[in-house]
C-alpha cells in the first residue's frame, strides 16, 4: 500500500462514515454534524485529486454556508421536537432502490475500460482553470452569477412573506 | 498510485447513500441534506475524470465549480421554500404536504 492510498482512506472512511451518519441519525442536529464530517472529509478527497481552489470552496461554501443555513432551518421548522418517525414506511423499499443502484453502477464502472492513463494524477493548476474559467466558459460563469443572484432575490422575496404578515 | 476505480466507487456509495436519504426521511430539511451528498459524489466524479482521463480540457473541474454554485443557490431557495412550508402548515415533512394529491 502506497502513502497515497493510505491518505485516500484516511479520508474516504469519514466521508463514508458521516454519509452514513447523515441518512441513519435518530437526532437532526447529529445528521448535520456528521453532513459537516462528510463534507469536509470530500474536501481531503478534492485535495487528493490535486484540485485544491475546489477543496477551498468546499470548506468555505459547504462547511461554512450550507450546513450553517441548514441548520438555521431545522431550528426555525423544529424537525427536533417532532422525533417520532423521521423515516416513512417506505424505508425499506428505499434501501433496495439504494442498494440497487450502488451494485449496478459499481459494476458498469468495474467492467469499463477508461480510455487513458487511469491510475495517474494529473495536476491541475490554479492559474490553469482560472485561465479557462474566464476565457471559454466566460459566458456559463457570468449566467451562473446570474442564477445565484436571481435564486438568492428569490428566497428571500420567499421567506420573507407578504407585508403585513 | 490511486486507480481512478477508487474514487469512482467512493462516488457511487456517497450517491447511493444520499438516494436512500431522499427515499427514507421524511423532513424536507433531511431531505436536501442527502441532495446534497449526492451533489458531493457527482462533484468527486466529475473531478476524478477530469485529472485522470482529460488533463488537457479539464471540463469536468471546472463543472464541479458550476455544481458547487448551484448548490448554494440551490440549497438558498430550498429553505426559503420550507420555510414557507412550514409556516403555511405547521410541518416540514413531505408526506403531509398533500393538497395537490388526489
């Protein structure tokens, strides 16, 4: 076993682990906790894929924003005082759904043969997708600016209510 | 050196987990938390394919940066809905929102 293997599976068992956490918790506030496990331990898996600025904006976006904003919402729609059956009755059926997509789709990818090199890393610098980033997907990263301007004007026109309310 | 198989079936076991939350939970909230993990394998695998199999276009990088920005965006205008929600029904659970079920 080579150090980096070693490092994919220091990260890889939390994010694995946390997942896990995520859809079992008995308690809300656990399942966010371990939302932010998993989160992070992807950021480790980012770095070990030499994606570093990606590693950064996940801890920055996910760590921080998302999981803060989640649970602002479980405080404000108090999913805590209502323990009592977090999971439907279709639990079951939902497993096998799960389950059932993880071995067909592990299996199609074990029988596929990836065209190129696929046990060696590639780096991929800042400057590189920086460069890109402005020049041939300038106009995708400007209507994405867009969307999160018109999706965050949204939600708060749709939490903040009608006046008088 | 890590095979790229490696991360492909991390990938897969984050997104399974995450159709099982979808599928299991109850609470709108839990709900876009698994949404969110299976947002997390797609970007692992978007990656993944991006410094193994293209280092010269490296389209799959810069998707993970587009996923990542609609998932905040995502993430924004789906609270604001439960919250909605929740203050027009005293609940956040999917299954008791049923006005439009026949």
């Amino acid at each position: 076993m080579t150090y980096e293997e070693v490092i994919f599976y220091v990260v890889a068992v939390p994010t694995v682990v946390g997942a896990i956490g995520v859809v079992t918790a008995r308690n809300v506030v656990h399942s966010a906790l371990f939302l932010i496990l998993s989160l992070l331990s992807v950021a480790g898996i980012f770095i070990l894929l030499s994606a570093e600025f990606l590693a950064i904006v996940q801890v920055l976006i996910y760590g921080g924003a998302v999981t803060i904003l989640v649970l602002f919402a479980m405080m404000l729609t108090r999913v805590r005082d209502m323990p009592a059956a977090l999971d439907g009755p279709q639990r079951p059926f939902a497993a096998l759904a799960a389950g059932a997509f993880m071995v067909v789709s592990i299996f199609s990818m074990e029988s596929t043969e990836w065209p190129g090199e696929t046990d060696k890393i590639n780096v991929i610098s800042i400057e590189q997708i920086g460069n890109d980033l402005f020049t041939t997907w300038a106009v995708p990263f400007e209507v994405a600016s867009l969307v999160l301007m018109v999706a965050l004007l949204g939600a708060i026109v749709l939490a903040r209510g009608e006046e008088g309310e | 050196m890590i095979p790229i198989n490696d991360f492909l079936v991390l990938s897969s076991i984050l997104f399974s987990l995450g159709i099982y939350g979808v599928l299991a939970r109850r609470s709108a909230v839990l709900i876009l938390m698994s949404v969110e993990l299976m947002l997390q394998a797609v970007s692992i695998n978007f990656i993944a394919f991006a410094v193994y199999l293209s280092p010269q276009a490296f389209t799959g990088l810069i998707f993970a940066v587009f996923v990542i920005t609609i998932a905040a965006a995502e993430v924004g205008l789906a609270l604001a809905i439960i919250l909605r929600l929740y203050r027009n029904k005293a609940t956040a659970n999917v299954d008791e929102a049923d006005t439009m079920k026949w």
